[in-house]
C-alpha cells in the first residue's frame, strides 16, 4: 500500500487524466486540460511611473477659492428652498 502511494505522487497528470472512473478517474465529459499552463498575473511587477505631478501652491490656492466660492454661491440658494418643511439643519 506504501509503495502504491509512493508511486502514485510520482506520476505525472496525464497518466491520472487516463485512468477509467470506475476505477476512480475523472467522470465522462469532464473538458480535457490546457496544453500549455496559464501564466500566472504579474503580481510582483510596478506601475509605471506617473506622468502628471502634484498641485503646485498657486494651483491648490486657486483651486480651494474656487470651491469656497461654489460653495458660497450654492449655499444660500438651498438654505432657502427649505425653509418652512425644515431642512437636515438645526437651527
């Protein structure tokens, strides 16, 4: 029984892809394998560099004035629509 388990590790998977199911194959219909493995994912391999950089000062100033002024400008307008139905704001 050893050795019949020895020698089975030993074998390759075609020799296994072979053997009839009644005697503990693979069932009828089962889609034969791949001839050639498939590649694993480059798992270990880096982005490329990135093209674009970070914001300069004058680029995040600019910017966080224009959002304070979208902000202003949208603010009033939807504090007024909800005015008597009450709003998510407590007063």
């Amino acid at each position: 029984m050893l050795l019949a388990a020895t020698l089975a590790g030993c074998s390759s998977t075609s020799v296994i892809d072979n053997v009839p199911h009644s005697m503990g194959g693979l069932p009828e219909g089962v889609p034969a394998r791949p001839a050639a493995p498939p590649a694993y994912p480059a798992v270990h391999d880096l982005p490329p560099p990135r093209t674009d950089s970070a914001l300069s000062d004058v680029e995040s100033k600019r910017l966080r004035e224009d959002l304070k002024n979208t902000r202003n400008r949208v603010a009033p307008a939807s504090s007024q629509t909800t005015g008597a139905a009450g709003g998510a704001r407590n007063p």
